[in-house]
C-alpha cells in the first residue's frame, strides 16, 4: 500500500492531481483506518494506463471515457469503444508529430539565419523591436509554410 505522498512521487505528479483523480473516479484508490486516501498495486496500473493516454495527449473527458469502459463488463462493444478512443489518442500523437517536425524545421531556419547575422553576412533583423511590416509579414509566412503559428 502506498500513501498519496508516496503515489504522487512515484508518478512524479502532485498530491492534489492524483486527488483529482480519485475524486471524478479515473483512479481507484481505498481508505485506511484515519479514512486517509491509500493506494495498491491495481491504482498502479490504473495510474499508469492514465499517464499513458495524458502523455498522448488525451483530455480527461477521453480518459474518463476510457476508464468507465474498462470498469463495464467485457464485449465486443466496449472492446470496440475502447479501440476507436486509442485510434483517435494515435492520430493525435501523429499530428502532433508532424507539428513538431514543422517547428524543428522552423528553428533550423532560424539557426541559420542567426549564423549569418553573427558571421556578419546579413544585418541583424531578429529583435522585434526593429521590425518593419515588411519583416514581420516574412515571419509570418514563415511560420504559415510551416503550418503552424507560433
């Protein structure tokens, strides 16, 4: 059994996140004798299945969802649920993938850019300060081939 201290730590997660948790019912979790919230083997692997669809970026909503399925008896259509919440949870991570495939890209184009202005090929156009409306439609264009705003 571990005490909500220990549970956070092991997740590295605050005390009042896996509270959270406990209180719209995402994570299962008993009582000891001063009614003080304890943790066991299967929050463990409650707690972990949620981290994993967190760290996929799923809102609680989703997770939620997840969770309740899991709880109902098994069948096909609960599998199928299921099923369809991690194809949605998978396609998310892609698209977040490839925003950030964009955005390295960007920032490689930034380097080189800051290569130059230091090597004292190009005057330095970086500070915002001096921008002109001509600098900050490049960047904005920039960033829109990019497919993503900054």
């Amino acid at each position: 059994m571990y005490t909500l201290k220990q549970f956070a730590k092991m997740f590295q997660t605050t005390e009042h996140t896996i509270r959270y948790y406990t209180d719209i019912n995402l994570l299962p979790r008993e009582r000891d004798k001063g009614n003080r919230r304890i943790f066991n083997e299967e929050s463990i692997n409650w707690m972990q299945g949620i981290v994993c669809l967190k760290g996929c970026g799923a809102s609680i909503e989703d997770i939620k969802e997840y969770c309740e399925l899991c709880r109902l008896p098994e069948s096909k259509e609960t599998l199928s649920a299921r099923y369809q919440i991690i194809l949605r949870q998978r396609e998310q991570a892609y698209q977040r993938v490839e925003e950030a495939k964009a955005t390295a890209a960007y920032m490689d184009e930034k380097v080189k850019h800051y290569e130059k202005i230091l090597a004292g090929v190009i005057p330095d156009d970086t500070n915002p300060e001096n921008w002109t409306e001509d600098t900050r439609r490049r960047n904005i264009d920039a960033l829109q081939n990019r497919g993503r705003f900054l």
